[in-house]
C-alpha cells in the first residue's frame, strides 16, 4: 500500500519551476546578407476582407435582432430578426421570421414574413415559405410549399420600372 506523504512528495516534484530560458544573442552590427530581405508591403485589412459568415446553430433562438454587414447567415435553429445581406441559407430544421433582403436565398426549412430576393430564390423540397415574396429568379422543388402574396420584382434599369409603374 502506498503511502500518502510518497504520493505527495512525488506529485510535488510536477510543479517545479522551470529553469530561465537563455539570454537572446545580441544583433551584430555586420548584419548578414540574409538579414537584409527586402521589406514586405503593409496590405489594409479592408482589402482583404474575408467573408462574414453567421452560423445561428441547431440549438439557438434569437430573437429580436438586427443583423447587418453579413455576407452569409445559415439557419440551423430560430432566428426573429431583420437581414440585410448577400446570402441567406436555411437548414431542413432552420425557422427564420422576420424581414429578408438579400441577392440569394436557399431554403430547405421554413420562413415566414417578407422574403426580397435581389437575384435568385431556391426553395427545396423540405422548404415552406410564407408571407410577402419577392424574387427575380424563382427555383421551386416538387414537394416546397409557397403561400402569400408572391411576385415578381421588375426587370430592367430603374428609370424604366419607375415609368412603367406610373411614378
């Protein structure tokens, strides 16, 4: 049987100090011609913007927000909330209620409010969109239920839509 001042004495001997790490070689003042690389240029980090990506998970409800400057927001769980943004996905479990504006949407759960769809619109077979619609490209699986008032956004530059439409 092991004793308990044995078993102390070596878990102790886990925490001793390390020793100090050397002193650094201080910088000649002959530096070597591999020490004179040619400077790298600064990038700004607005250029290189990756893209903004939103995951609201399988298991999260948000309620209330507004979520801007987002490139892409995927849906697994709820989401209440008004989007502006270039991508909207929805997971088979995802719910979005709320107010949509985006270039593309693909649907495979459910929406329900004001869907504005600036390029193309996909709802899959498990996707149930309902509310006001609104696409230039529409993509309807057999199976996708789609309920509201649903329209078409006109084509063409503004000046002609706005002549068309009387204003």
């Amino acid at each position: 049987m092991l004793q308990k001042d044995s078993l102390f004495r070596r878990s102790a001997s886990f925490f001793r100090p390390t020793p100090p790490l050397p002193p650094a070689p201080a910088a000649s003042a002959n530096p070597t011609p591999a020490a004179a690389e040619p400077v790298k240029p600064v990038v700004d980090k607005t250029e290189e913007r990756k893209e903004a990506k939103l995951i609201v998970g399988p298991d999260i409800k948000m309620k209330g927000v507004e979520v801007a400057d987002c490139d892409t927001l995927v849906v697994e769980g709820r989401i209440e909330a008004t989007l502006d943004s270039r991508v909207l996905q929805i997971a088979p479990n995802g719910i979005f209620c709320g107010t949509v504006a985006v270039d593309t949407a693909e649907i495979h759960g459910r929406l329900e409010g004001e869907l504005t769809v600036r390029k193309h619109l996909t709802i899959h077979a498990t996707g149930k969109v309902s509310g006001k619609i609104r696409y230039a490209k529409i993509k309807v699986e057999e199976g996708a239920e789609l309920s509201g008032e649903i329209s078409m956004m006109e084509r063409g530059p503004p000046a002609l839509v706005a002549k068309r439409s009387g204003n």
